[in-house]
C-alpha cells in the first residue's frame, strides 16, 4: 500500500520540469508581436534576407584632382589677385595632387537606364578652392602660400556597368546627404538589386533597441551590430549606436527589425564617429621611410601633421524621417533628370 503512494507521488514531479519549459517556449516568441522595434537579437537566421540587402549596397570611391600654385612670400600674392586671375604668373612652382574617400552607397532607385543612389554628402564633398595664407607675426594673414583648385572630380562604383562613375543629383551639407545618379548608355543587362525593405521611424526608437549597420568600413563588405542610444537626440530623430566604425562607412545603412526578423526597416544611415584631433611636428615622409637614430637630435625640416583619433562605440546616426525630407525637397529637381523616387518616400 505504502509503494503505491510513493509511485503516485513521483510521476507529477517528473512530468513537472516538461510542463514548465513548455510553457516558458510558448511564451518568450509571441512577446515579438507589440509593433514595436525589437531589442532582443533575432532569434532566428536572417542571412538570406540580409545577402538580398547586401546585394543593394556599394562601396563609392570618390576623387577630386586639384592643381596647387605655391607662392615665395616676397611676391606677395593675395585674394585680390586670384579674383583678378593673375595669380597664375606670380606662381615659384606648380603641383598636382588629390584627395579621395571612400564611402557606402545604397541603391534605392532603379529603372530603365537610371539608377540613383543615397550616401553622405561629406564622402562626395569637395571644396573647389583651397587657400593657405603665410601667418604675420601679429597672427593676421593676409599674403598666399599657395592655392589649390579643383579641376575634377569622378564619383564611380566599380561594381557597376560602364565604369559605375556617378553623378551628384542633389545634396545637403546641413544634414550630410546626398543622392547620386547614372544613366547608362543601355539598360544593364545584369539586376541591379534595390533596397528591399521599407523605409522605418527613428522616431519609435528606443534605448536599447538592436540594430543592424552594414557597409564598406575600410572598404570591405561587412555587417556589424549595434544598440540604439540617446533616441530623438534632436528634432529630426538623429540618434546613436554603439558599433564600431572606420573610414568608409560613412552612408552605411542602420537597419532595425520590427517583430522578428525578416521585418528589417531602414531607419537610417551613419555618417560620423566621435574623435579626437590634434596638430604633431614630424619630420619629411622621406627621413620617416629611411629611418634615424632617436638618441640624436633632429635638426631637419619639420612639417605640421593634423591627425584624427576615432573613439569607437559612438557612432552617429542620420534618421530616416531626415533621409525622406531630403528626398521630398528635391522632388522637382529629380523629376526635371527623370528619377521619379515618390515611391521610396
């Protein structure tokens, strides 16, 4: 009698463990569903949705070619004679040179010959002219040490047909962004892949909502993570992310997945990481390369190097709400080029 109670007793307790992890299953998915941005890491695998986007992002190369005179100080050249376009003859020596970045580009246009494609405007940025004033002794500066103008510039994507070189449809420098443009010659045999999700709300972030950031970070093709800080930093919604980020992301896309994935949403793009800067005296590439003695003095030409120092994990984010106005300001002009991108916002 006594054997039988026992027995009975043990079978509840066993089946009691099974029950409890049943439940805890049914449970912890379905709290997915609030319409809301997610801030658990996505519990199933989404790498065959995010080859699809990835298919839709490029890495931009962008180069400006300038033509530097350099003046002796006792021609005294000024602003007044570059106006007048005399600056040329009074020139002791006449260099080339250029500046290039690289950034990320996202297709999200795409049809016929025409193709259109959202990035920063500080990757495409560069200013037509560069002066460098000698400095006075009472710290005006007034007289030219040289000048730089630009001659060209070639924006291109090299995964695109027909050299992938493109054009600047509409930028603003405010909100650091711009809308590259290329009409083929003939409309491109292979798909060109455009953005595959919808555009989100910034606005709904929250602290510690997880996203994903993808783009050219030195420029190689990668996709990092990231938690959203700091939401509605501003009045467009600009917000920040933790993830690491390097020369070429700038214009990479921050994806935020609503109720599970595949449910990505662009909420927007990166475009800056906090830093340090500072000026160093260093002596010529030549005598760096060849190497000298530390323990004797260097007597040598010194130039001035400015040099930046990122702080990683403070990424800067611009909204999607800020990325759609943008598109919405420069409808007519886009119209007047014949891309009709109503459709993206």
């Amino acid at each position: 009698m006594k054997k039988s109670i026992i027995i009975g007793l043990l079978i509840p307790l066993l089946l009691l463990p099974m029950n409890c992890t049943r439940k805890i299953y049914k449970v912890a998915y379905p709290t997915l569903s609030d319409k809301k941005y997610d801030s658990e890491f996505p519990y199933k695998s989404c790498s065959r949705e995010l080859e699809r986007i990835l298919r839709s992002v490029k890495k931009l190369s962008s180069i400006a070619y300038y033509k530097r005179y350099v003046f002796d100080y006792d021609n005294y050249v000024t602003m007044h004679d570059v106006r007048m376009r005399r600056f040329r003859d009074m020139a002791s020596r006449v260099e080339y040179h250029n500046n290039s970045v690289i950034g990320t580009a996202t297709i999200l246009y795409s049809s016929g010959r025409q193709i259109a494609m959202l990035t920063c405007a500080h990757v495409v940025d560069f200013p037509d002219t560069v002066a460098v004033f000698y400095r006075e002794p009472d710290g005006s500066q007034r007289y030219l040490q040289s000048i730089s103008i630009k001659e060209k510039q070639r924006n291109y994507v090299a995964e695109l047909p027909e050299g992938g070189e493109m054009d600047i449809l509409a930028m603003d420098k405010e909100d650091d962004l711009a809308l590259l443009g290329k009409e083929f010659a003939r409309k491109p045999h292979v798909e060109l892949q455009v953005f595959p999700y919808p555009f989100g709300r910034a606005e709904e972030l929250a602290w510690g909502n997880f996203v994903y950031i993808i783009g050219y970070p030195k420029g190689y093709k990668m996709v990092t993570k990231g938690i959203v800080s700091q939401p509605n930093r501003n009045k467009k919604h600009f917000f920040l992310v933790d993830a690491l980020f390097n020369k070429g992301f700038s214009g990479g896309i921050v994806l935020a997945v609503r109720d599970g994935v595949p449910n990505f949403e662009l909420v927007g793009i990166a475009n800056s990481v906090a830093a340090d800067y500072e000026y160093l005296l260093v002596p010529p590439d030549t005598v760096v390369k060849s190497g000298y003695d530390p323990y004797i003095p260097y007597r040598g030409d010194i130039f001035i190097e400015f040099r930046k120092y990122i702080n990683y994990g403070i990424t800067f984010v611009i909204s999607a709400e800020a990325i759609q106005d943008f598109l919405r300001k420069n409808k007519n002009r886009l119209l007047d080029r014949g891309y009709d991108l109503s459709s993206v916002y």
